[in-house]
C-alpha cells in the first residue's frame, strides 16, 4: 500500500473551544483502535504576546492533554503551543505522514465560518490530509469515498479504505456522473448512448472496487455508480456516514489556495466529519509507476 498517504498521528487545531473539542473527540476515535498519538496544536497570541500569557496557554494546553488522555486509556496526547497566524502554523505542521483536524465553530449563521474557512484553505493547500469535523450529531457509521477514476481518486479510495478498516465499517464508493451538455438542449442524447455512457462508468466504479478489494480483501465494500449532480450524490449517499473523504489533485498554483469545484462544494456541505487527500505533487507523480484507475471527487 502507498506508505506517503498513512496517517501516523493526528495533530488537532487547539483553542479551547466547543469547536476544537469536537475535533479533539474525533481524534481520538480515529486514533483509538491503534493506540496512536493525538497532539494538540494551539497557536496562541502573536508576537506581543507576554511570556507569562504565554506559559499560561502552555500550562492550560498540558491539562486538557492529560485530562483526554485520562479519557481515552491507550492513546497519547500531547500538546504543543506557539505564536502565529492559525492558518499559517498549522499549514507548517502538515506533512503526509500526518492528519490536520480542525473543529467547526459553526455552520448555522454562514456557510462559511472560522472553523470551516480555516479548514478549506488547509484543504487546499496542505501536503498531508486535512479533516473538517462539525459539532457531533449523534452515533454515525460507515465511511464513504466519491469516485472519478483519477489519481487523487486511487489515493483518496486507499485512505478512505484504511479509515474504514481501522474503524471496522463499511467503505461505500461513490461515482457520480454527468452526461455531457454540449448541445444537450437543441440535441437530446438518444436512449443508446446514455446507455454507452452507463455503462463506462459502471467500469470506473469496477475498476476501483477491484483495486480496493485486493489490497484490503478484509474489508467490506459496497459502490454504485449515481447520474446528476456530483456532490450532490456524495452528499445524498453521506447522511449518517462517520466519515467521508474526497481527493485533491496538487496544484502548484491555483492549488494552493483553491479545491476544486466537486471538492469545496462537498466540504462547505456537510455535516459530518471530512477529509480531503491530495495526490502527489506533479513531479512526484511523475517518477512514480502509473497508478491504476479508481476512485474520488477530485479538483
């Protein structure tokens, strides 16, 4: 399996908030089945910031690790606090062989908020995986993954299969598409070949859940392939899912402050914990072997 996209640690955005305890909590769930290791990342004042305030914030932040650690037997947590911009210390934190989780303030008076604009620039440009988790709504399970057959599909698919194996749930594979709309108005497409059409990407879809089940033959594994709106039918299939994850192709440019459309519109949507996975950057994919066809809504 790709050893650039497993997860060593999840490292949470820390405040103290309602918010940053939601995500502290998914955390540890993520974390618990393999007794891994949750740090708490609080980027505290700026520069004028008093070094009494400063060993305050440190003193506070080493209390609540303990206390979460005292909760969760088996998982470490630990806690770490510097001066900065938010986004900016936590964008330096990122690597592949980690997970950035960051709470959601509040998704009821503006789409998007604090906690969620946050969480989306990191989406979009962080080197490892970056998770969006909303205030809990209750006991949620399975984990769904939206598929294109691109690269940030197959790794989006492998990490998606590693969460559900971890968690011990079902891995749901999504692929929505759409019939082309050039000329859809004045020229129906005919019956023969939206068949055609259905029937390339049910082979999308196969193709991935081949690649899925002989890397995780232990897993459990459904997929179905969905015509429309594309985030709309990774929303529709997502409802009471623990999990949901999307691929990110890397970018140097655009790619560093944007996701893409499928992407941001799944993110600014739901209401259940997610994660956007970026591929390789481009010269990295290009010294690799090719990767097979597979899964997730991509940039």
């Amino acid at each position: 399996m790709d050893a650039t996209n497993r997860a060593e640690q999840t490292v949470v955005g820390w405040d103290r908030s309602p918010a940053a305890h939601a995500a502290l909590a998914w955390a540890i769930d993520r974390e618990r089945p393999r007794n891994g290791t949750v740090t708490l990342f609080w980027v505290f004042g700026d520069i004028a910031t008093s070094r009494h305030d400063l060993e305050t914030a440190r003193t506070l932040a080493a209390k609540d690790a303990q206390l979460a650690m005292e909760s969760a037997p088996g998982v470490t947590v630990l806690s770490e606090v510097v001066l900065g911009e938010p986004y900016d210390r936590l964008l330096s934190r990122s690597e592949p062989g980690s997970l950035i989780a960051v709470g959601v303030h509040d998704r009821t008076a503006r789409r998007v908020l604090r906690g969620a604009s946050i969480g989306l620039r990191l989406a979009a440009s962080a080197p490892g995986p970056v998770a969006i988790v909303p205030a809990s709504r209750g006991e949620r399970e399975g984990v769904v993954v939206g598929v294109d057959g691109s690269e940030a599909s197959l790794n989006a698919a492998r990490f998606a299969a590693r969460e559900a194996e971890r968690r011990g749930e079902v891995l749901t594979v999504i692929h929505g598409w759409l019939e082309p709309n050039i000329w859809l108005d004045a020229f129906p497409l005919e019956p023969e070949f939206l068949l055609q059409l259905q029937e390339a990407h049910d082979l999308v879809l196969d193709q991935c859940l081949a690649i899925i089940t002989h890397e995780f033959p232990d897993l459990r594994v459904s997929g179905r392939t969905a015509r429309g709106h594309i985030p709309r039918s990774i929303l529709e299939a997502s409802p009471s899912a623990a999990l949901v994850v999307v691929g990110s192709q890397s970018r140097r440019l655009v790619g560093r402050t944007l996701l893409g459309s499928v992407s941001h519109e799944v993110m600014l949507n739901l209401e259940v914990p997610a994660v956007v996975v970026h591929s390789p950057a481009p010269d990295a994919a290009q010294t690799s072997s090719p990767s097979r066809t597979a899964a997730a809504a991509t940039t």
